[in-house]
C-alpha cells in the first residue's frame, strides 16, 4: 500500500516530486521488514535441519494468514499524513511487517544460501520498487484518488489469501 500512502502524500501537496521523494523510504522500510524475518530463519536453518525450519516458516504463514482473515475488517489508523522520510521508512517497516511481507519471502529465501537470500531481497525489493513506483505514477497522473470511492479493491482480505495460499505451497513442498 505504499504506492497509495506516496500518491496521497503528492496529492496532499499537489506535488508530483513528492511522490517520487517517498517512494526510496517505503521500499527502504519494506526491505527492512523483509530483513528481520529472514535473518533470523537463515541462522537457524544453518543450526537446524532444513525441514522443521520449513514447516515452521509454513506453520506461522498459515497461522498469520487466518488471523489476518479473521480481522481483515481492522486496518491500523495510526499515521498522519504530515511524514518525513525517517518517518516512512519506520511506517513502511511496521506495515510490512505487519501484512507479513517477511513470512510470504521466507520460504523461498530461506533454502538459498545467506548470499543469495540477500540478493533475493534486494531483486525482490527492486521488483515492488518499480511496480509501486508505476502504481502510483499512474493514479497520480491520470487516475486519481476518486477512482478508489467507486472501484476499491480490499486488499487486507487479498493479502489474508496470498498469506493462506503461499502457506499452503510452503507447506505442500516443505
């Protein structure tokens, strides 16, 4: 949702280069989330038979995946819209890891080697960069804001399913 937070932020302002200005913190922020789960997966997995650590990657995907489910209704109403970058950056790492952004890339991050899962965050990270950064192009320059009052997508509800689905594979292969 950070692509949203950056269009409101320039929208706010009616200033195109602050949506481009906060755009680096967010993915700052996100790949920090990404960091404090995978970290600590990749030391056990070098402790721990690869296995029980898979199964437990799963175990808490499905588990966060139906609290998520049970409480899609509930979305944090904390932040302002007055933000600087430090502040971003801390808003994106709480809400990414609070969307289990970390739990979804620990499955397929923690069976590479600790190298290889630092390039898989930071490809990954690139990836959401751009297509946030698109995302948010897009609606600031030719959508805007309105379209949401008429054609919102719930994504606390679809991100509850992507949270179950990528658990159920997690496990299927575990």
């Amino acid at each position: 949702m950070g692509w949203l937070f950056a269009v409101a932020l320039a929208m706010q302002d009616r200033r195109e280069r602050l949506l481009w200005r906060a755009l680096p913190p967010i993915a700052l922020g996100h790949a920090l989330a990404l960091a404090i789960v995978v970290a600590p997966l990749l030391l056990l997995g070098l402790v721990a038979p690869l296995r029980p650590v898979r199964l437990l990657a799963a175990a808490a995907l499905l588990a966060f995946g139906g609290w998520k489910l049970a409480r899609w209704y509930r979305h944090p109403r904390w932040v302002g819209m007055k933000v600087g970058g430090r502040d971003l950056v801390l808003w994106s790492l709480l809400t990414a890891t609070g969307h289990g952004a970390g739990l979804m890339a620990a499955p397929v991050i923690m069976v590479l080697a600790p190298d290889e899962a630092l390039l898989g965050i930071g490809v990954h990270t690139a990836a959401m960069f751009l297509v946030m950064a698109a995302a948010a192009w897009i609606v600031y320059r030719w959508v805007g804001l309105a379209v949401l009052r008429s054609h919102w997508i719930n994504f606390d509800l679809l991100w509850a399913g992507a949270l179950l689905a990528t658990g159920a594979v997690a496990l299927a292969v575990a």
